[in-house]
DNA sequence: CTCGTAATGCAAAAGATTCCCATCTCTCTT
DNA sequence: AAGAGAGATGGGAATCTTTTGCATTACGAG
C-alpha cells in the first residue's frame, strides 16, 4: 500500500500525495513533467492544485521516491524509484527514454569522483542520440 | 582572430557577438550563465541587451563554438568549446565545477547506445559530490 | 470528536528565456 | 566612399516553469 510509503518519509497521507503516487506508480511513460501530472490528475477528475503537484513532487523526491532528470526539454522531469539505479538514453527526435544500467561506467565513475578529491553524491549520465524505431519522425 | 570564427559561423561580426566571445574566452570561471555574461560585459562597459546574450549564446551553440550544460541550478550555463571533449564534476556545495574526460566511459557510452539501437549524437554526465577543497563552505 | 498542525488551492511572484518590432549596423555593391 | 538590403540589436512585453504567501481545509493524535 502507497500509505506505507508516504508514512514513512514523514508525510501526513493526504488525498494529493496517494493519487499522485499512484498515477507515477501506473504511468507510462514513466518520465514525466510537473505539468503532465497535474494534466494527469485532471483527466482523472483529481481537482489538484499544479503548486501541490511541484510541491509534493519535491517532497517525494527529498524522501527518495522519485527521482528528478533535468533534460534538455526546458523543464524537469520525475521518475518513480523502484530502488535500482539506472541512467537514460534519450532519443532527440522523438522524445522516447530508454533506461540502462552499465556497472563498468559505474564504477569508473566513483574512481574518478576520487582521483579529483570529491566525495561523489550523485549523478546523472544521459545519452542522447536517434533511436530506430520505425515509429520515430527522424526516420528517412 | 575572433572574427574569423565567428564569420565561419555564417555569422555578421558584429560588436556583441565580438565582445561576448571575447568574454568567453578570458572568463574565469569558464561556465557562466547568460546572466553572468549579461553582467560581465555590463561591468566592461559593453551595452549589451540580456535578449542578445541569449541570441549570441545560441547562436555560438548552434556553431559549435559554446556547449550549453543543464546542471542542476535552474538555468543553463555555457562554456568555450575547445575543441575537447570533456564531462564535469560539480561540487553540490560549492558550486565548483571540475572537468574530466575517460576513454573507458566514452567508450562504453557508444556501445551502450549502439545495444539499445541508437546512434549517439551527444552525451552528458556529470557526477555531483562534495569537493574537499578548504574554502568550501561544507567541511566542519 | 476536537484541536492544532501541516497541507492545499489559488493567485501573485519570481526567475529564465523568448518574442516583437522599431531602429541601427554590417557587408556587398557601385 | 556612399547606399541599399539583409540581418542584428535593444528593450520591453510575453511566455514558461517553478515557487511563494496566505486564507481555508483536512489529517491524525489524544
């Protein structure tokens, strides 16, 4: 039960916060916009104020259940966190994000936080290319 | 000659885009906001309108001669491209921003894009830590 | 069930970036 | 060197994303 989760980050379970746990945890695509939530919840009927949307995504994410993307699309995006780390591919013609996970890069990365005196907390890889998707508008 | 670069952009050398490159060239800093380059050069003496910075900036992105970076600070900052590749470590802190470039990574980047059916136009990675510099303000 | 605190919704504010358009300036041509 | 035309500039308005202030409402401890 989502309760559970919200209760455990230290958040009052509040009708706002379930719904928009639910809808990440039903979402496809998973990555999705302040904006696209709040849209989300209206066609559900969810009268949620777009404030309490941005709100409770940060909330959610300084609680660990969701993480934020700053793509290259002029606003952020929210992912839910199922636990396991993973970086993005986005495709720059037609928007689509592929998720992976690459443990050599991973650790490169820490060696190289440490060669350079930091102390790594996060962060973010993203790959950005045209995927082949027949679907995809910059096929020729 | 600045003025060359600027005219193989396809661009009229004119006085902003001739200031603004210059400003690049000698900032440090090497990222810097368009707001910093708006302040920079109002403190220069240079009239120049924040709606250029971000025309020119553009622009020089569009060229090749800046790479624009989507840290995780609200707005864009830009830096010289010189003609290297590299990718960044920030200090969440600080704000300080080193720079680094790993064969390994790179390598395995375009094999990770290549495995998901994608042909890699560009990459970001930027890890995110604490420097242990004395002069940040996170030590105690 | 009642109360106090925390959460919500709305509207206004703030910050970043883009757009509009009248005016100015390169650059190419004579 | 002067003129014309395309392109560039500046400043403010507009737009977009995100945050904030505040009066009202809803959790949840007792």
């Amino acid at each position: 039960m989502d309760n559970q989760e919200i209760r455990k980050a230290g958040l009052k379970v509040t009708l706002p916060r379930v719904k928009i746990l639910e809808l990440l945890e039903a979402s496809v695509p998973r990555h999705v916009s302040a904006e696209d939530v709040y849209k989300m919840l209206l066609e559900k009927g969810e009268e949620i104020g777009l404030a309490t949307v941005y709100r409770v995504l940060t909330q959610f994410e300084a609680a660990g259940l969701v993480t934020r993307h700053n793509f290259e699309e002029g606003h952020a995006v929210f992912e839910l966190d199922r636990g396991e780390h993973h970086d993005h591919i986005v495709c720059v013609l037609c928007g689509k994000v592929e998720e992976f996970m690459d443990a050599t890069i991973e650790e490169r990365q820490k060696e190289i936080a440490a060669e350079h005196g930091f102390e790594m907390e996060d962060h973010s890889l993203i790959i950005y290319g045209r995927c082949n998707k027949p679907s995809c508008p910059g096929r020729e």
